[in-house]
C-alpha cells in the first residue's frame, strides 16, 4: 500500500536516504526543507521545526498533495558542542528546542490524522549518545534521551488505535554533520566501533522502513539502534 510519509529534514543526509527508500518502495513522500530545495521525486515542504505555525502549514500542503501523513519521520537535527561550563543556556535551549520540541510539534500535528484513520508509525531519529552522553554534547544528548521517554508515552496514549512510535538510534553515520567533526574526534570514535567502519546513512534508512512498515505494527516503544555495535545494544 502506498503511504503518505513525511520524514522532516528530508533534504540531506540520514533524511533523504530515508526519504529515498520510502519512495523506492512506492510511498507518497514529502520531505521538510528550510530553503534548499529537495530532489526531484519528493515534495518538499519549506519549514523550520522550531516553529509551529511553519509546521502546520506544512501539514496542510501534505495533506492536500498526499493526504494525511501516515508515516512520520522526526529526523531533523542540530549539534551545537561544548563543553558543559561553557554552554550558555541559549545553546541548551536551541538544540532541545530543534531536536526535541521540533520532534514534539510534529508528533502532535500528524496525531491527529493518525487517530482518524486508526493507523500511525512514528520513528523518531535519536543517537547512540542519547544512551552513552558525549562529552561536549550537555544539550544534545539531553534531547535525544528525551526522545526515547516521548516515544515511550505516545505508544503508551496511542497504541490501541494501531499507532506506533519507535526510536533508531544512529552511531556514526557519515554524512556533513560527521564530517563536520574534527580528525582526531572521527579518529578517536572510530577505534571504539566493534564494526570497524563508520556506517552509511542507507543503513538507517533500512532500519526506518521497517518500523514504518505495516507489519511492524506490534513493535512499539522499541529502541533500535544502527550503531556498528558502539552502543552494545542501547
Ligand atoms: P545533517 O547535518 O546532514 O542534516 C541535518 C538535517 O536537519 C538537515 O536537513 C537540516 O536542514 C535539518 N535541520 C536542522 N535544524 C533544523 C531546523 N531547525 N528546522 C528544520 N530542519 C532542520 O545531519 P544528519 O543527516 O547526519 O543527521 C540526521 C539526524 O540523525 C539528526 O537528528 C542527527 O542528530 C541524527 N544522528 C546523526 C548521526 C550521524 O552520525 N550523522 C548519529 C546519530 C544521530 P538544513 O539543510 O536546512 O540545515
């Protein structure tokens, strides 16, 4: 059957490999940008996460192009490292803000629909370090921990009507925001992955389309997590 999906920060990256495989598999997929465009096959939606009337406008162009979103995909997300006595309390605002609230204001938006058509798969993109923290990553982590309790409760609110909400939590992907890292940090993390290897975005997108798939619908609250082994199964 072919779904309506929305995977937020689908223009780049962890997003649009996502993105990409749903479409590869015949889904209706849009995908949030805030200004670059998307390729060709996808409907992209302009919004930032951080603002809600955005994000329901961009619900509103999905559901007249695709119809309700079925499937969601809260991937959209920001680094902003130091470490924890030099962060200043906009920098913990603005990355839990980006990843966390952004994840909530479309989580509540898309319930809606869900409810209606008794169906729903929620995948919210988390990090290996939501589990382990990071050193420099106070905020970061902070709200990808978070992710795992709202998934928690929203399976817990949700599930009877055939909704579900689970977590991937990435390890070491490459893509700009890896790239960003310095040397000896990529170095560094790379001796620690029983995997050996940095792993691929498509590796997160395989693990995405399975939870979304309609015969996923008794996995819910899960945690998977697409690491190479460095979170040694959390
Ligand atoms: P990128 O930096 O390559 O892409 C980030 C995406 O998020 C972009 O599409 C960006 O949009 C979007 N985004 C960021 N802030 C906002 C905002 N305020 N509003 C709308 N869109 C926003 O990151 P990755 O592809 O590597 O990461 C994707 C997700 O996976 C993130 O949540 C990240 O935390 C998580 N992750 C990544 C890991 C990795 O190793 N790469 C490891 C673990 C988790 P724009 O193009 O406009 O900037």
């Amino acid at each position: 059957m072919s779904r309506s999906v929305l995977v937020t920060g689908g223009n780049r990256g962890i997003g649009l490999a996502i993105a990409r495989a749903f479409a590869a598999q015949g889904d209706k997929v849009a995908v949030t940008h805030r200004g670059s465009g998307v390729p060709e096959g996808l409907l992209g939606v302009k919004c930032d996460v951080t603002s809600a009337e955005e994000i329901d406008a961009a619900f509103t162009e999905v559901e007249a192009a695709h119809g309700p979103v079925e499937v969601l995909v809260c991937n959209a997300g920001m680094t902003q490292d130091t470490l924890l006595l030099r962060m200043s309390e906009e920098q913990f605002t603005q990355v839990v803000d980006a990843n966390l609230t952004g994840a909530f204001r479309f989580a509540q938006r898309a319930s809606r629909g869900m409810l209606r058509k008794k169906f729903g798969r929620i995948v919210f993109i988390s990090s290996v370090v939501g589990f382990t923290g990071g050193a420099g990553q106070v905020n970061y982590a902070a709200s990808k921990a978070g992710m795992v309790g709202m998934a928690r409760s929203i399976a817990l609110e949700l599930g009877s009507r055939n909704i579900t909400a689970n977590v991937v939590t990435p390890g070491f992907i490459t893509t700009d925001m890896t790239a960003d890292l310095p040397e000896a940090v990529r170095e560094a993390a790379l001796k620690q992955i029983p995997a050996g290897r940095y792993g691929a975005a498509d590796e997160i997108a395989r693990a995405v389309t399975f939870l979304a798939a309609d015969e996923a619908g008794y996995i819910n609250g899960a945690v998977l997590p697409v690491d190479g082994g460095l979170g040694m199964g959390h």
